[in-house]
C-alpha cells in the first residue's frame, strides 16, 4: 500500500463534528425516513436509540469504533449489481461522516460536478448538458462511462487524496477505517452512504484536469458518467484520448463500452434522459418500462391485491423525474387510461 502523507494546512472540520450529539441523532433520523423505518434492524435498536448512539459517540470519541459485517446482496435494476449495505449503526456514523465531508469538500469540487451535492442532482446536470449543447449547435460530444467503476477504486489512492485536504488526524483514521471495511482489497461499496463521497473525492482530479488542463469549456459529471462538448470531431477524439490516459495512469481506471463520440445533432443519452438542445425525453426504456409496471399495478388493483393510493406512492418518483423533461404528453399518454391515478 502507498504511503499516505497527510497534508498540514489541509481543510477545518475535525473528528469532534462527526461524533456530536446533535451530528448522531440527525443521522439517526436519517436512517429512519421512508421505508427504512420498518426495516427488522431499525424496529430493533429504535426502543434503545438513545443508549446505542451514546455507545456509538463513546466509541468514536475513544477512537475504537470498528464497522461491522456488511449485508450483502444482488439488484437487478437498471443492471445487475453486488450490493454490500452496512449495518444501522454503522449508517448513523457514515450519515455523520458525509455531512462533514460535504463541509470540506464543497468548495474544492467542480462546479460542474452533480452527484451527492446539495442543491445539484442528476437532473441539475441533465439541464446542463442540455445549455452545452444548444450553445454547440454544430458541435460535437464525448460521453465517457468508467468501467466498474465503484469495484475498480483504488484504496491506497483514494486515501492519498483524501489526505490532501483532511487535517484531523482522528477523522483521517475514521476515513480509512470506512475505506478498508469492505470485502476485498480494491473497490469501495456501492451500498455504503459514504462511498458516493469517496467516488467524487476520488474523480475530481479528471474534472480539473478535462477543464483546466484540456480547457474543454462545456463539461458535466454525475458519479462516473462524463459528458463534454467541443467544436470538432478531432478535438473530441483527442481529449477523450488524453482523458484515458489521464484515468489509466493517474486514477487506475478505464472506459467501458459506452464511451463515445458523435454529433450534438444525435442528442445525449445521459442522467435518465434523451438530451437534445431544445428539448429533453425520458429514456426509451425508462417508458416502456413504466407502462409495463403501470398494466402489472392495475392488474392488481383489480384484484384487489393492491389500492390505488400504493399505486400513486409507486409512480410518484418516476413522475417527478419525468416532469423534469419535456413529457407533458407522455404523462398523459401512460396514466390517463388510469384515471384513479393523480399526475398534474
């Protein structure tokens, strides 16, 4: 493993913040929105929340928190994936953890960077790629996807960067216990909540590098899904060329299959749409397979199997994100033959 030098006149907030009170039990609430709350593991330790985060802060104050045993499991949507999620009380600390990074690392990330930011998200990002391209008319795009890219970090790496700009002592120790808690030897968790942290902090060197370096102007990152626009085909090949290179010798890591270059005229497939200059679409198969569910849901409300209201909970979310794009049609297209359902 590396050497990590820890840097001296590195960023503020320390250890001390992860642990308050106040900290904790905000994190614990955390834990407990939505569903979460009816979850075995929370209906166990919510009787005794008070004393198990107090152990938790003493724990972190004496500098002898271990993580425990992750809980593994598969999903199947959009891909097929190896979730690793940790533990409830290990939750409440990494909650802890990401607000205090989001303190440091704020004002060090890209301002076109999108993930896990306050007041970003993927459909800020949508939106700006969609302004890169109306400006770009004749231009031409390069969409970069990274091969694996939570299963490929590397750890040494990531804790040299992490170092860079963390000061305490005790909350870089914290770090590197969360970074090492995972199965294996390489890759940090897709089910941890810090581990989305760990993924910018990790890829903001390839922001200021294609920006700065490249001066590529119009660029956007989400997670490890790049998108820029440049004025020629030969400047898309040659900045995605040095980009890769950048990745492989910097970073460890390389493009998959869904990196690219083509016309602006094409439009974007990105942040769960089709982007084009004047208008955006939800994704082909984020439709088809609404419509799918929405004739399985309906089938059960003839039954008798499911209520209307468990219905709207369940489009709720793809609503919202829809109406991001421009699919006022759309909408109305899928849920009027629905007409319990409520979609203005």
């Amino acid at each position: 493993m590396r050497q990590v030098a820890r840097k001296e006149n590195a960023a503020l907030p320390c250890i001390e913040e992860v642990y308050s009170w106040k900290s904790l039990l905000h994190s614990y609430s955390r834990t407990q929105e939505g569903s979460r709350k009816f979850k075995t593991e929370s209906m166990e330790f919510r009787p005794y929340y008070l004393s198990h985060i107090k152990e938790l802060q003493n724990e972190l104050a004496r500098g002898v928190y271990i993580p425990g045993d992750y809980i593994e499991f598969k999903v199947f949507e959009p891909k097929e994936r190896l979730i690793y999620a940790p533990r409830l009380r290990d939750k409440i600390v990494q909650f802890s953890v990401h607000k205090v990074l989001q303190d440091i690392y704020r004002p060090i990330f890209h301002r076109h960077s999108y993930a896990c930011l306050t007041g970003r998200g993927h459909h800020r990002a949508a939106k700006q790629v969609q302004q890169n391209l109306y400006h770009n008319p004749d231009g031409w795009v390069v969409k970069l996807d990274i091969a694996k890219f939570f299963y490929s970090v590397d750890r040494g790496i990531l804790k040299e960067l992490l170092a860079k700009h963390v000061a305490c002592p005790g909350l870089l120790d914290l770090l590197y216990i969360i970074v090492d808690s995972a199965p294996g030897e390489i890759g940090i968790p897709l089910g941890n909540v810090t581990s989305q942290d760990f993924a910018n902090i990790f890829l903001n060197p390839v922001d200021h590098f294609v920006t700065r370096f490249l001066n590529v102007k119009h660029y956007v990152r989400f997670m490890d899904d790049m998108v820029w626009v440049v004025e020629t085909k030969s400047e898309a090949k040659e900045t995605l060329e040095r980009t890769q290179k950048f990745l492989q010798e910097t970073l460890l890591l390389s493009t998959n299959e869904k990196t690219k270059i083509f016309p602006v005229r094409q439009g974007v497939n990105a942040y769960g749409f089709k982007i084009y200059r004047t208008h955006m679409e939800v994704r082909e198969e984020s439709k088809k397979g609404m419509k799918r569910r929405m004739k399985a849901m309906d089938a059960k409300v003839r039954e008798g199997t499911m209520t209307a209201k468990e219905v709207q909970q369940c489009v709720n979310s793809w609503l919202g994100h829809a109406k991001h794009g421009d699919c006022y049609w759309l909408i109305h297209h899928i849920f009027d033959p629905y007409p319990y359902l409520e979609v203005t």
